[in-house]
C-alpha cells in the first residue's frame, strides 16, 4: 500500500487546522489505497484519536529536534525506514531541515513542505551571506514541491530565494464549510453557556493568546466601542502565554465585564462556537500566513475585521465581506467594529459575501485536490466527499 509520511511540528491534542486537514487528506487518498501516518511531536489526545479515527490514518511521534543535526537525521531515518513512504510531508518546522536529504536517500519519491508560516516582519529577504543562502539552498534541493498556504506566502518563499521557483505552488488552506450548520441551535446553546443574551452583539476572536495575535489591541478597542455601545460583548477563544496578562489588561481598562475568556475550544469549527457572534476580528500584528480561523468563521456567514498583514487581505476583502486596518490602528479597530455592531443589514451582507467566499474559494474538498496534484498522487478516481 503506498504510504504518505505526514510530519507536523506540533502537538495533536486539539482538532486545530493541521489535524483537520490531514483527516480530509487521508479521506481523499483512501479510495486510491494510499494510507497516511500522522506524526507530531507527541501522541495524539484521545479527543483527537477518536474524531480523526479512518481506517487507512495511521499515527506516530518524531519529538521536536534542535538544529539539523545527527538526532534530527536519525529521528526521520527511523520513520522512513518503519512506514517505506512513497511521499515525506512536513509542516510548521521550518523549512530548512535534515528530512529532505535523509528521506531522499533512504527512498522517499517526493519530498513536500507545506509552508503555513507567519512571518515576523514586512521585509521578505533573509538578509542571509553567500555562505548560509549557499547552505540553505543545499539543504532544500531534494525538495520536490513548496505548497504555500497562501498568495502572500508564496510570495515570501520566492523572496527568500533558497527554493527554485519552479518548485513553489500557492494552494489557500481550506476548511469544512459543511460544519456550519445548525446556526441557530449553537448560537444559543454558546451563548446560554457564558451568559449572553440573544440580542447583545458579540465581538470574537479565537486563537493563540499572544501578542503576535493581536488580543491586546481587541480589548484596547473595547474600551471606546463599550463606552458608545455599553451592551457589547466580547469572547476571547484559546490558551496563551499572555493569557494572565491580557485578562489584567481588561481589569484595568475597566471592561473586565464586557469580556469573556473561554479558554481552549476543542474544535471551535465543528463545535460552533463562531455562531454566537455578531463580527469576528483576527487583529494580527505579525504577517499572518493565512488566518485559518478567519476561513471558519467566514464559513459561518461572518463579517470580519482583519488588520492590514500578510494572507488575511487575500480572505478579507475591505468593503466586500469584511473591513481591513492597519497596524496598530486601535481608532480604526473601533469604528470598524462600531459600524458593523449599528448596521444590521451591512452586517449580513458582509456575511453573505463571507460564506459565498468560503464556499467558492476555501472548501477543504477542493484545495485537498489540489494538494493531490502536486504532490503527485492522481485524483481521477476520487469521489466527492461527504
């Protein structure tokens, strides 16, 4: 049975993008006997386990390795020669990596990296010598294929200059529009949970709590938007290092009320939790990859206020189905999110325009055909999925 070695830089103990869309790819490749090993960087939750269980996904642990040394090369070597995949893909640990090499070697036909990378700056350019550009390029040569999660990633990987252009495709992340159902019933089953009534607006974001996420300026913002809109609300989704932090920022704002903090949501896609809002705001402050949550929450029919960086553009398209700010811009943040709490009708047609997009543009069953192809496995014989 050909095998495809799937490696994630991550820990599956929640149904995030990553797991998501390695299920949607061994349900696309099981009708052609292909079966898929899924490693991160420990065992998956039982949560996981269960909700991914396919008869052909398989799983397995590579622990995260520092530089690109003998453990690194060993760590691989032990997977190749368990599993004998026909196709090595590896994710989120960057680009530069023993797997390449070590795979090619020990018989892997196709290496594939899948770059979902945010980017710290605006500056693309490695800024590298001759020396490590030389190095890097080396390092990458056995790769067959870069898939970029999204137009401003691809753009990235060719600025970089260490992959040859040719080998460099942008398919966007797509995501399970067909879990957005039963809008109403998870709207009020979430917001019975944390006490908001039916007809209060709800601001939301879902995501790492971090700064790079952008959580900080949504409160900041809160400050002015409760002042002229008092019975706004706004759920703060996930786990982070700032979390603590961010939670004093909104005590000593004064709106500590206003705001409500979930913690990790285990699959907010399947389980709804979008549905109880009325906007949803991804504020990054680095360059965003591709905003994965912004996808789902589109596909539940919501207008999106996203912050000028990276791929959130490419979903969000400013006056269309969302409004777009700069870095930064708390004023802008506000009145984006003032206008689209007092208009009704602004606010879903936004929200229809975001669901048409997801629909169109970000169905999970279309782009996995479209990672098929390049990663060389043939979809003639692939039957839409249910």
């Amino acid at each position: 049975m050909p095998t495809l070695l799937y490696l994630a830089a991550l820990k599956p103990d929640k149904l995030g993008g990553v797991e998501i869309f390695c299920h949607a790819l061994a349900k696309a490749v099981q009708p052609l006997g292909w079966s898929v090993v899924f490693c991160g960087e420990a065992a998956p939750s039982d949560e996981v386990k269960h909700s991914l269980a396919l008869p052909n996904l398989r799983f397995d642990v590579l622990p995260r390795q520092a530089g690109l040394g003998l453990s690194q090369a060993f760590g691989i070597g032990r997977l190749v020669l368990r599993y004998r995949p026909d196709v090595l893909m590896y994710h989120l640990a960057g680009i530069l990596s023993t797997y390449p090499r070590v795979g090619k070697l020990l018989g892997v036909k196709r290496v594939v990296y899948q770059d979902g990378t945010s980017r710290r700056s605006a500056s693309l350019a490695l800024g590298w010598g001759g020396v490590k550009v030389s190095m890097a390029r080396f390092l990458t040569a056995p790769i067959d294929t870069v898939i970029a999660m999204s137009s401003y990633v691809e753009h990235a990987v060719r600025a970089e200059g260490i992959v040859a252009f040719d080998k460099i495709h942008a398919i966007v992340s797509g995501v399970d529009v067909h879990a957005a159902v039963n809008l109403d019933r998870k709207r009020a089953f979430w917001r019975n949970r944390y006490g908001i009534s039916h007809g209060v607006p709800v601001i939301l974001q879902v995501g790492w709590i971090v700064p790079e996420k952008g959580f900080d300026k949504l409160l900041e913002a809160a400050q002015r938007i409760i002042q002229e809109e008092p019975s706004t609300r706004f759920v703060m989704v996930g786990e982070g290092s700032y979390r603590k932090h961010y939670e004093l920022l909104s005590e000593q704002l004064g709106i500590a009320d206003h705001v409500v903090w979930t913690g990790a949501v285990s699959n907010p896609l399947h389980d709804g939790i979008y549905a109880m809002a009325d906007v949803y705001c991804q504020l990054s402050q680095w360059q965003e990859a591709c905003g994965f949550t912004v996808r789902e929450a589109m596909a539940y029919r919501l207008p999106i206020v996203a912050t000028n960086v990276g791929g959130l553009p490419e979903a969000v398209r400013h006056g269309h189905n969302g409004l777009v700010v700069e870095l930064q811009d708390v004023s802008a943040i506000a009145e984006s999110i003032l206008t689209l709490v007092r208009d009704t009708s602004l606010r879903k047609d936004y929200g229809e325009q975001s669901r048409r997009i997801a629909v169109e543009e970000f169905n999970v069953e279309t782009t996995i055909r479209q990672y098929l192809d390049y990663i060389g496995i043939s979809t003639d014989d692939i039957r839409p999925m249910s």
